[in-house]
C-alpha cells in the first residue's frame, strides 16, 4: 500500500492506495474515480503503518481491496459505507 499524509488546518490528511490502482481511473455508472499520482503516490507502507496514520487522521481517503479492508477490519470504515467502482473500491474517513 502506498501512504502518504499532510498536515492541513483541520488535522492530518491521510490518502492510502492500493500500489497496483495508483494512476488508473474507474467507473461506477455516471460516476467516475481517478487515483491521482499527486494525491495518492506515497510511501510503500505495512498494515500497521496505515493503521497508526489512520489512528491520527482528520481525514483519509482510501482506495484498492487491501487499502480499504485495512481501515474496515481495524474499524475505521464500516463497510456499509465502501463504494464499488468496477475493479476496485474507495471509502473516505471523516474523525468528528
């Protein structure tokens, strides 16, 4: 998985991707996601590195199966809330 975070004024933004949809874009009906290398191109980082930057963000978004299982086996997405898009899923986390 690739991580990266930036500071902004409401808190730590967190983008994780699947390495493998980094660059690609899908489809869902009229609706369209595409993995920008600028939002999305970090560090390659273990399950426990994704986990610990999602325990201090304010915001994350999260593509790919492995990226998003992370954030919904360690609860911080219910999985109700995943959206599909063709071969791959996104789920955004929004700490209140």
């Amino acid at each position: 998985m690739l991580l990266r975070e930036r500071p902004t004024q409401e808190g730590t933004l967190v983008s994780v991707c699947d390495a493998d949809v980094l660059g690609e874009t899908f489809e869902n009906g009229e609706v369209s996601l595409t993995v920008e290398r600028d939002f999305y191109d970090g560090e390659e980082a273990t399950v426990e590195e994704v986990v610990a930057s999602l325990s201090g963000a304010a915001v994350a978004n999260l593509v790919g199966d492995r990226a998003v299982g992370v954030a919904v086996e360690h609860g911080f997405v219910d999985s109700d809330n995943v959206l599909e898009f063709e071969e791959t899923v996104h789920a955004q986390y929004l700490r209140l």
